[in-house]
C-alpha cells in the first residue's frame, strides 16, 4: 500500500521519468540534491512504487493505443522507407514529391522539413531569392537495428555461419581497447 505522498511520486515519474524532481513535486523536501537523488531512488526500488507505474503505465498505453505491434510498425515504416519516395533526382536536380502523394508508410520516416529563403542583391537587377529546402529522414540503420535485435537476426546468422569447432569473438568499440592491445603483442 502506497502512502498519498508515494503515490504523487509515482505519478509525477511518470509525467518525465526524472525521480528527483518528482521526489520535490510530490512534496518532499530533501536536505540538498544529493540527498533527494537518492531518496528518489530507493522510493523507485519500492516494490508497491514499481507495481503502481506499471499500472500507470498500462493505463497510458492503453489511452494512447501503444503496443509492442505499433512500434514495430514505426520502425518498419522508418527502416525500409527509402529517400527516394519522397524525392526524385536525376542530373537536372532534385525534385519533392507532392505530400497528397505521400502514404503514411513515407510520411512517418520524415524527421523534418524546412524551407529557407534567403534573398541575394544583385548590383545591376532585382535581387535573386535563393529557396532552399532540407528533408531530415529518421535513423534507418538505427530503426534496422532495433529490429535486427528485436527479432534476433544477426545473432542468428553468427551461429549458423561458425563452422563447429570454431569460436567467434565479436569485439567491439566498448570493448577495452588495452586489453586487445596487449593480446596483439603478446
């Protein structure tokens, strides 16, 4: 059972996921930062605490309509939408496509879009104004990635392509650089 104050905690983190100050907004008053950081986190190991955000948080998705299927469809629309579905270039330039042409599938890749005029004076004539328009895609390799570890490919075709009796190491940019450096020399 939560006590009214705990229960303002739990739901102030679940406005912004920042347990210091919803530790204030709920009405605590710490010492100092220090102090309200850490006991901000032991209210979060609260087992009551944890049951009642994932209440919350069950009940905000259900209002929104979020499942594990419809951000997968977001990262499917973002991973496989190619550029070239919203322009058209070839050696005369590059052309925008007509939004009214554009399905969904396309539109939920797009970051952004700007358009930027500047004029340029002209000495002897009417000034020129130049328009300049910059489309921003979301990450594709990033929306390929997290479906690549969601449905476990790549782990799947390192396995099968190990010859048996053969060990793979993948060493990556977190791995200690030291520590494979001094394995070269040795």
């Amino acid at each position: 059972m939560l006590t009214p104050r705990q229960k303002r905690f739990t739901e102030q983190f679940a406005i912004d996921f920042n347990a210091a100050a919803a530790y204030r907004r709920a009405g605590y008053q710490p010492k100092n930062d220090k102090a309200g950081r850490s006991a901000a986190s032991r209210l979060l190991a609260n087992v009551n605490v944890q049951a009642y955000l994932a209440e919350l948080q069950a009940r905000q998705a259900e209002r929104l309509q979020i499942d594990s299927d419809r951000v997968l469809t977001e990262f499917i629309r973002i991973a496989l939408c190619d550029i070239t579905d919203v322009i058209s270039f070839n050696e005369s330039g590059v052309k925008l496509k007509d939004s009214a042409t554009l399905g969904k599938d396309v539109t939920a890749a797009i970051k952004s879009i700007s358009v930027t005029t500047m004029t340029i004076p002209v000495k002897d004539g009417n000034p020129i104004e130049k328009v300049t328009t910059t489309i921003a895609m979301h990450d594709k390799l990033r929306a390929l990635e997290k479906l690549a570890d969601r449905f476990g490919i790549f782990k799947e075709q390192v396995e099968e392509s190990a010859p048996d009796g053969i060990e793979l190491e993948l060493i990556t940019p977190d791995d200690d650089s030291e520590d494979a450096s001094s394995e070269a020399s040795a």
